[in-house]
C-alpha cells in the first residue's frame, strides 16, 4: 500500500550516493531544515571531502556500501534519494557493467527498503533517457532516441530501465515513488577529473592546460546551478500529490559548447586555447528541457543565470585547485568491477 509523505518532525531520509557532487548538497540541504540523513555511498566517484564537516554532526551518519549489495537498513526511513550512480560520461562508460546492475539491482534494492519502510522515494533519473533527441525542447512525453547498443546505453538504458521499475511498483501501490529527469548540472565540489564540461573547461582555464572541445562546439546542453536542481529535488519529494510521471529538472537556458567555452576564457584570467577533439560516439547534439510541468505541480523554476552560477564554480575550483590533496580528495577514476556481479555465473 502506497504511503504518501509523512509531515513528521524528525525524518530519517536515506540519500544513497550523498557523498558524491549532487548528493553532498542535497544532504546539506536536509540537515539544514533538521532531517535526520544516512548517506549511503561506496565512493565510487564520491569523496570523503564533502562529508568531512559533517562527520561530527548529530544528524549525520554514513554507510559506506555499494547499493548492488545493499539489502537492509537497521533503523527506520521515511524518505529515500536514489542518487547513486557515476554520472560523467568517462566515468559511467569506465564500468559499464556496474553503471547498468547500480541502475538495476541497485535501484531495486532501495526500492524493496522504500517498500519495507513505507518511505517515499525519489529516483534521480536523467535528460538522457531522451538519447539525442528528436524532438526539441524536451517534454516529459517525449520517449527519446537512445542507441540501446552503444558505449552510453549502460547508463541510458540502465536510467530507464530503473524508471520502469519505479513505475510498476508506483502503478502496484507498492512505492509512492517520484522520478526526476535531471539535465546536466554543475557546481562546487564536482571532482576536477569528472570529465563533464564545465569541470573539465574550469579546471583547464584555471591550470593553463587547453580547452578540450569535443566535434564542433555546436552542441547544445542546458546547465543548471546545483542549489537549484537540489531545491527541485526536496520540492518533488514534498509534494503532497504523486506526479504519477516524471518530472524534468533542468534549466532551459541552452548553449553551446563553443559560447560556454567563451564564457570561461572571459572569465577565468589564463593563457589557455581551445583546442578541438573528435566528437564521442552517440554525443546528443541538443538537449534543452520543457520544465512546464515542473512549475505547475512544484511551483519550481531554476534561479541562477549561467554566468553566476559559473562564477562560483570557477572561484571554488580555484580554491580547490591550490588546497593539498589532504583537504581536498582528488579525483581517482573507478575501480573496474566494484562488486561481484550475479553475470554469466
Ligand atoms: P557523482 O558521480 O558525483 O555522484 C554519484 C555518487 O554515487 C558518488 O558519490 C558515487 O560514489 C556514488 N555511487 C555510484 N555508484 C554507486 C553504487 N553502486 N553504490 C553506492 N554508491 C554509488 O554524480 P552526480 O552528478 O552527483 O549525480 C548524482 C545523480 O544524479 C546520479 O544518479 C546521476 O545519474 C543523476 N544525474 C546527474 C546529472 C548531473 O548533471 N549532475 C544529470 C542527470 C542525472
Ligand atoms: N565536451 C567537450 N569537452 C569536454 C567534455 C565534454 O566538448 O572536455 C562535450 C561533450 O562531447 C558533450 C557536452 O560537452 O557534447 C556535454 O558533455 P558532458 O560530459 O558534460 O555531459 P553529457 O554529454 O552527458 O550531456
């Protein structure tokens, strides 16, 4: 039987990859309005860096675990954020079998606890279950172009394959589960080796190294600052009514590669040049969300202009750039083969 969110005033909400860039603000975040959280994270693509101020706080307790493996939690929950995956493109295709079982098996874990707890759930899911789209700009209803062959599919059809999974248990009352279609976001305490753009163009503005720019630049994405995408987040999972379908979170400002490569030369003092690399197999050529019905049924709409939000990411890199690898985890690419996997046993 599906329980819709509880108003309580003490929640114990389970953030699974709350270690890594999204999840860490997202705790923050809960702590700040009093929830109690327990961060699940194997530290895949996470870092002990951003939940170090939070190792003596009260509220705060963490389960290093990966979620393939994770099958009970010894206290109650009333809320549960899926957010655990590798996200960048040379860090989900680095194990592309455990991006697809953290999609599946994953997933379905923290469903079956969400179930056992009678917790509301929300599953981070994302624009690329859209694939390089056909239809512009991109409305919940649109069901993409995804090359369900290639070197993204571990992660774009293990997306989707997770939203399925959350909408048979929502369709069988089993989970009041809500889905997020996050497009891409960005801000402090991305890891410097992520590979997403606008680390990778920050963090070679700041150090002098080229500006890698993949095909011809003209590529569009559309960028939204992380406290936004977090504030979406925490509005999805209070609203007193299930959506009953996804939901985007994205800001529909829609650039290209080439104008936010720009935007960081005009803004970051550096000697740095752009220099132009072969376009990745199945790279979307344009993504811009329709966040209409996230502003109907959240009252949600992003706040941050790029050219603010870039700033401050850009003065937190360069902070981070010169602080010692003590303070600051510096970026490891994943460990083929994680966990055991239940393949071709
Ligand atoms: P991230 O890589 O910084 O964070 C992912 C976290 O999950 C890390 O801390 C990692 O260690 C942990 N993790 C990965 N696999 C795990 C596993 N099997 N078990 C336990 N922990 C695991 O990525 P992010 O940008 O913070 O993204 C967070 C979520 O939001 C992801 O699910 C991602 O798919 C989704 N999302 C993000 C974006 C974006 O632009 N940031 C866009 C779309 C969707
Ligand atoms: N990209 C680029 N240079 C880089 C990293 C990425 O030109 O150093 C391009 C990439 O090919 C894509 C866009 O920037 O067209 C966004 O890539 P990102 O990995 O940030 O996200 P995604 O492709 O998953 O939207």
């Amino acid at each position: 039987m599906v329980t819709m969110n509880k108003n309580r005033s003490k929640r114990t909400v389970l953030v699974a990859g709350g270690a890594g860039f999204v999840g860490s603000h997202l705790t923050d975040a809960l702590l700040a309005r009093g929830d109690r959280v327990i961060c699940v994270d194997s530290f895949l693509t996470g870092s002990h860096a951003n939940i170090r101020p939070l190792r003596n706080h009260p509220g705060f307790r963490l389960i290093e675990a990966d979620i393939c493996g994770l099958h009970q939690i010894d206290e109650p929950i009333h809320q549960i954020y899926n957010l655990a995956c590798a996200a960048s493109p040379p860090q989900y295709q680095a194990d592309p079998v455990h991006t697809m079982m953290t999609c599946v098996q994953g997933t379905g874990n923290l469903l079956a606890l969400a179930e056992r707890h009678q917790a509301s759930f929300v599953q981070a899911s994302t624009s690329e279950v859209y694939g390089d789209p056909v239809e512009h700009p991109q409305r919940e209803d649109y069901r993409g172009n995804v090359n369900c062959t290639g070197p993204r599919a571990c992660y774009d059809e293990g997306k989707r394959a997770a939203e399925a999974l959350c909408f048979d248990l929502l369709r069988a009352g089993r989970v009041d589960v809500r889905v997020a279609r996050i497009f891409n976001t960005y801000g402090p305490r991305m890891l410097p080796s992520d590979g997403r753009i606008i680390s990778n163009l920050l963090v070679q503005a700041i150090t002098g190294e080229p500006l890698t720019i993949y095909g011809s630049g003209e590529q569009t994405r559309s960028f939204c600052f992380v406290s936004d995408l977090v504030r979406g987040l925490i509005a999805l999972m209070d609203v007193p009514e299930n959506p009953q379908a996804p939901v985007n979170l994205g800001n529909p400002g829609e650039f290209t590669i080439n104008q936010l490569a720009s935007m960081v030369l005009a803004m970051v003092p550096t000697r740095s040049e752009i220099v132009y690399r072969p376009l990745p197999q199945d790279d979307p050529q344009r993504r811009r969300p329709d966040i209409s019905k996230a502003s109907e049924l959240l009252g949600w709409e992003p706040r941050t202009p790029l050219s603010e939000g870039l700033q401050q990411t850009a003065d937190w890199f360069a902070t981070a750039l010169t602080t010692t690898t003590e303070d600051i985890d510096m970026p490891t690419r994943p460990t083929p083969a994680a966990v055991a996997l239940p393949l071709g046993a």
